[in-house]
C-alpha cells in the first residue's frame, strides 16, 4: 500500500486478512528500491497477455497483467514498483488506457502508474475505504458487472474482499475467453484447480454463500482459461469447469454434512 505522508502503522496490515511482518511494520520508497537493484520483468503469458513484475520479487511477489485490444491496453492487477525503464518498455507495448484491480492487497502504487499512462483506475465502491491515496483518477463504480471496453467486463464476486472483482475477457484465447482473476479466484499449485479464501496467510476459509454468489455471476461467462496473481499460475485449458468442479470441491468440504471418505 502506498500512502501519502509517513506513518506508523499501515491499516491493510493491520487487517485480519493480512499480518505485520514479524520484524515488525517496515516502509520503503521507489528510489530506495531501484537503488537496492530492483528492475522490471516483462514476459508474455499468453495470446495477448503480458505479464509485467519486478525483480527481484517485491512483498508478496504478484505480478500484474496487460491485456492487449483494439480498443487499447488495460492493466490488470497493479505491481508496486515502476522507473523509467519500465514506463519505456509498457509505452512500446502500447501503454495503459484503463487499469482495473483485483482488491486492495495489490493497490500499490497505482496512482503513480495512472498518472504515468493517463489511465483511469477501476475499483469497486465496496472496497473504496482502502484507497489510502486518494485522487479523481480513481472510479469507483457499483453493482455486480461493469463493462469497460474491448470485450473487457468487471464481474464483483466479493471473494476475499466485499469488493473483489475478477476481469473476463470475451476475446480471450481466441475468442474461448479468458478469466483473470488474481486470487479471488486463486489458481493453486495443482493448475487444474482453483480455490477461495478470506484470508490466504492467516488460512480463513471463505463463506460458502459468497461462493455460491460468485459461481452465480460467473455462468454467463465462458472462458478457457484462468490468469492467477503470480508468474505462471495459470489454469491452461477448460477453466470455467475448472472453477466449477473447485467450488465443488470446496463447499463439500466446507459444508455441514459427513466428512468425505479418506482412501
């Protein structure tokens, strides 16, 4: 999370979902980090997927996505560092006209990026309280989907944070669709699956009813394949099954009903 002014505490580590490292709480600032080393990595991920990140790895190591269209680029999910280098290389990718982001552990330093490209923020309102920075180029919008162009539709299941949000794209893979979704929806090691959680490092499960919700609003959307949040988490074929079969799995395992057979 970026802030504005220093502080003492930061408010999204204080949060149930996340944690204050054991350390304690440490702060950092972009100059400090190019000067440690740290430098962009840009790969393709897919059929117009570019995956961008850092090296080395920064907090919890997620990188984000551009989703390359003709009606222009959209960065999904937000990385915490950027310098020159960067802005160069995504500007010869076509640059960012849209940014939309998953929930708040990825916010980061989202304004500096959308001042940067002159690109507009999606955030949902019920997240909008996280926001440490505020400024106008932060939409926050209401409802269950938000269409923003070039076959791009945010979907708020409110997996993980009330206003979680996943971003399908209808052109995707082809024309099959494509799911990013950051760890809303998480692609877990076994890349056949995907799971859901209120808090991931402190290991609190989601509600079975926001999952029943979130594979509600997904039906209408086919799509082969899931993006996850970090490098390579990818579900690679058939992934609107691949999320229906997990929450199944899930909410058999989470419901009230006799234990499932150990073989």
């Amino acid at each position: 999370m970026q802030y504005p002014a220093p502080r003492a505490d930061c408010p999204i580590c204080l949060d149930e979902r996340q944690y204050v490292g054991w350390d304690g709480q440490q702060w950092t600032t972009l100059a400090e980090l190019a000067d440690a080393g740290y430098h962009g990595r840009i790969e393709e991920e897919g059929l117009g997927v570019v995956g961008i990140g850092s090296e080395p790895a920064f907090a919890i190591g997620q990188r984000a996505l551009l989703i390359t269209t003709s009606a222009g680029n959209v960065l999904w999910d937000m990385i915490t560092y950027l310098d020159d280098d960067l802005i160069r290389r995504v500007r010869e990718l076509g640059g960012v006209s849209a940014i939309a982001i998953s929930h708040p552990h990825y916010y980061g330093t989202m304004i500096d990026w959308a001042h940067e490209f002159g690109a507009v923020i999606y955030i949902h309102t019920a997240d909008g309280e996280w926001v440490t920075r505020p400024d106008p180029v932060v939409e926050l919008w209401e409802g269950d989907t938000l269409r923003i162009g070039g076959g791009l539709t945010l979907i708020n299941l409110g997996v993980h944070f009330v206003g979680g949000q996943v971003l399908h794209w209808a052109g995707g893979e082809g024309g099959r669709g494509a799911l990013l979704s950051g760890d809303i929806v998480q692609v877990v090691q076994d890349r056949r699956w995907v799971s859901f959680m209120y808090s991931y490092p402190n290991l609190i499960p989601e509600h079975p009813a926001t999952i029943r919700r979130a594979l509600s609003l997904l039906a209408p959307y086919p799509f082969e394949r899931v993006y996850g949040a970090w490098w390579r988490r990818v579900v690679a074929a058939d992934g609107a099954a691949a999320v229906r079969r997990s929450a199944e799995r899930y909410l058999r395992f989470a419901s009230d009903g006799p234990a499932p057979e150990v073989g």
